[in-house]
C-alpha cells in the first residue's frame, strides 16, 4: 500500500507519466464510447475488450513473467488465451 505522503515524494517525471497513462486512458474510453454509435453494440464491447489480449502477449513474449514457471503453466495460459478469444469472437457473432 502507498500512503499519500509518498505521492508527494514522486518526481516530476513520473507524475507526468502518471498524467500521461491517464489521458491515454481516458482517450481510450472516449474512442471505446464512440464506437457504440458507429458500430453494433455487441461488436463495440468485444472491440473495447480486446486489451487484456495485448496484454497477455507482451506479459509472454516481452516481459516473459512467466519464465520459470512449473510445469503444466503453458498449458493453462494458452487456454485460457483460447477462452477468452473464443469468448469475444462469441460476443461479437451474438449481434442479432
């Protein structure tokens, strides 16, 4: 946990990153709310939650944080990759 005091501590370099990956997010959720007029509903979800996806292949190919891991992880990450693709793909059909 992080107390307020040690926000202060900060340097101006990182609240600017900090400021930096917020508007960056929030440029996000503006796109993400605008392709909900533009697009199906169904198809604007499944679109806005395809970030965890980016998110697994640089946590495995860039970062490798699951290096070391025991035997049998591979395994549970790639279908738990496959399920949550198969999961958007489903989302994004059930447009009816």
């Amino acid at each position: 946990p992080v107390k307020m005091i040690d926000y202060k501590g900060g340097t101006t370099k990182t609240h600017i990153l900090g400021m930096l990956g917020g508007a960056i997010w929030a440029l996000g959720t503006i796109f993400s709310y605008m392709a909900v007029g533009a697009a199906n509903p169904a198809i604007a979800y499944a679109l806005s939650n395809a970030a965890p996806v980016v998110e697994i292949l640089w946590g495995l190919f860039v970062w490798k944080e699951f290096q070391g891991a025991p035997k049998g992880t591979n395994t549970l990450l790639f279908l738990m990759f496959m399920g949550y693709i198969i999961g958007l793909v489903l989302i994004t059909m059930s447009n009816a």
